[in-house]
C-alpha cells in the first residue's frame, strides 16, 4: 500500500512491515511474519520492482512478528540484515521477551492468532547472520535512514528516521492498535520488556521532525512526531490512573 511518493506499507493492522523506495534501490524496514514474503514480492511487482532492488532491511527489534521474513530475504538476495546488537540473540531464537500482552479481548485476539497463523507467526524463521547496530547511526541505504535508540519493549528496540520517506517507523516502541484487545490510538505496546523505560524512550524521538509515525501494529499516523508522543504518554497517564483507582 502507497502512503508517500518513496513510502510503502506492507502487511495490515494487525502486523505491518515498510519499504522505503527510492531510485537507489529499496530499504525494508521490519519484516513481519514470514509469510508475508509473498506480499513482499507482489508489492515489488506492482512497482516494478524486484528483490535485486533490495539494499537492505533493517529490523526494529527481535520478536518473531518483526524478523519475518528477514532470514529468506537474506539467504535468497544476500542483503544485510541490521538490528541492534542488544536484540541479535533474541532475533537468533536464543533469547525471548517474557514481558506480558495485558488485557484481553477474544475477537481481537483471536484475529491475531489467526492471522499469524497463516502467515507463519506458529514457525518463526531466525536469523543467522546480522550485521549489529550500536544505535544512532546513519547507514547508508535507500532514504537515508537514521537509527534512534529506543530500548524498553526490548533491549535492542530501535526506531528508524527516513527524511525522504518523511517518515519514522518505530517498531513497537507505541501502537496504535493493542492486538490484544483491539484498542485504537497512540498507546504503549503490549509485550514490554520494561515499560517505565520505553516511555522514557520516546524522549529520543523528539528531536526528529516527520509527518508519519509508523509503528508494526496499527494505523499508520500522520500527525506528526511530537504528537504521537504526547498522545502515547496520555494514554500510559490515563491507564495508571484507571488502575491506581481500581
């Protein structure tokens, strides 16, 4: 799905993965679940485009919903995957979050299951090789991306900067759609590590200006950085004050 002139969404609501495309070649940015290789390809397709076009992709974080199809992707093309060094051997299946979803609700729930069902969420593939980030570099691929530290849903979360896609993709550091429950709107994310230090995290985004907030679960948000910030310390406000009450 096109949302700019250099930006492309693969994937839905429930799990989401992006292409930054430029004359120079394509940037992936997460790979979802590994069945989503196939969208992948039919988005190329409809570009006119092909996987030679790939430079590289860079992962968010190392849960088995955002490397995808990160691996077939490398053993087939020979790109470089980057991810944070803290997160490479949780990418490799060595390591796993234990943090928990929260709050449920069966339809959303099962919706995620059942999507990631059939796109491969049951058999993750992990990673092999990696080419390890220390965070905040600029790497020289498609868009010109930008690595933002972003540690707290996992170790080694990472946001990405793109001037040219006017865009940053912030993996789960926020959603905008709890796949849990179904709850819409900036919002932290289920499953984190460490939620005190994730809110601390978006703090890193701040210095950043781009239209898009893009992040691997939910609507993609076009209101700019600052107020997905404050919209997502709001909704973390709201939430512990409607437990402190209970």
């Amino acid at each position: 799905m096109k949302l700019g002139p250099s930006l492309y969404r693969l994937g839905n609501d429930i799990v989401a993965a992006y292409l930054i495309a430029t004359d120079e070649g394509i940037t992936v940015i997460d790979a979802g679940l590994p069945g989503m290789y196939a969208d992948l390809k039919a988005e190329l397709s409809a570009l006119g485009r092909s996987l030679g076009d790939i430079r590289g992709a860079i992962i968010t974080h190392g849960d088995g919903d955002h490397i995808g199809f990160a691996e077939q992707l490398h053993r087939e093309t020979g790109v470089p995957i980057y991810i944070h060094e803290a997160d490479a051997a949780r990418s490799k299946g060595l390591e796993k979050s234990k943090a928990s979803g929260g709050r449920m609700k069966i339809g959303p729930t099962l919706g995620f299951v059942a999507y990631g069902a059939r796109k491969g969420m049951i058999r993750p593939k992990y990673l092999t090789e990696v080419v390890e980030l220390k965070g905040d570099e600029a790497l020289d691929l498609p868009g010109a991306p930008q690595v933002i530290r972003m540690p707290g849903h996992s170790p080694g979360s990472i946001a990405v900067f793109s001037p040219v896609a006017d865009a940053v993709f912030v993996g789960d550091a926020l959603t905008t759609r709890h796949v849990l429950n179904g709850k819409t709107g900036m919002q932290p994310a289920p499953f984190t590590d460490d939620p005190a230090e994730a809110l601390a995290s978006l703090a890193n985004l701040e210095e950043f200006s781009a239209t898009w907030v893009l992040p691997g679960h939910g609507t993609p948000y076009r209101g700019g950085i600052a107020a997905a910030v404050r919209e997502t310390r709001a909704a973390a406000a709201a939430a512990a004050a409607a437990a402190a009450a209970k």
